[in-house]
C-alpha cells in the first residue's frame, strides 16, 4: 500500500492532488482533507512545536513507511496589490523554517522512495 503525505492540501493543487491520489484504492494518504484511506492533521507551519508533533503523529498513522512526501504547503499574502516588501519578506521565514523541519521529520526512507516533490 503506497503512503503519501500531502502538505498544503486543504485547496488549489495539494486538494487536487489528495483527490486525484485517493481515486486508487490501494494508496494511503496523510492530508488535510478527510475522506477513507485518509488521516486528517492540523499543522501551523509557522510553529516548530507543531510541525514536529505533526511529523510524529503522521509516522505513528502509515501503515508503513512513507513512500512520497509532498511538501506543497506555502503562506500566502491577502493581496499582492496591498502588500508592502517587508510583509511579503515576513512571510518567507515560515514556509523555509517550517519546510526544513516538516522534511527533517517526515522524510521516505531512502530505501524504499519512489519519488518526492518538493
């Protein structure tokens, strides 16, 4: 049974990608969104405490080991029209620190990889 974990999967293309994953029965995947053959986790990505406790419960739910990690989760500013240099720069530390750690975390084994996006 292949696993996936899916960041930023809650709209745009990690949804689509959970959905288009889920149309096999055979797959098991970790996302926010709720559905069989599916865990649902809640993750702040600005947060080391709960990135980490999310790798944790993500590795306690595969059936095995992690086959691909999608790490497509992202911030995103409320309008690019309105924002200044120095938010859109406040935004860039969270996604790399939360990144780092969501992979440090939740990496496949280099062993059994069959591919990972990033």
């Amino acid at each position: 049974m292949p696993s996936y974990l899916v960041t930023g999967a809650s709209r745009g293309i990690g949804l689509g990608l959970v959905t288009k994953l889920l149309e096999t029965p055979e797959n098991f995947v970790v996302a926010a969104y709720s559905k069989d053959r599916l865990a649902v986790l809640r993750v702040d990505y600005s947060d080391h405490v709960s990135i980490e406790r999310t790798a944790e419960a993500a590795a306690k739910l595969l059936p095995a080991s992690l086959d691909c990690l999608v790490s497509n989760a992202a911030t995103s500013l409320q309008s690019t029209r309105r924002s200044t240099p120095s938010h859109a720069e406040s935004q860039r530390p969270a996604g790399l620190r939360g990144g780092a750690a969501r992979e440090r975390g939740a990496s496949p084994k280099p062993s059994s990889t069959r591919m990972s996006l990033s």
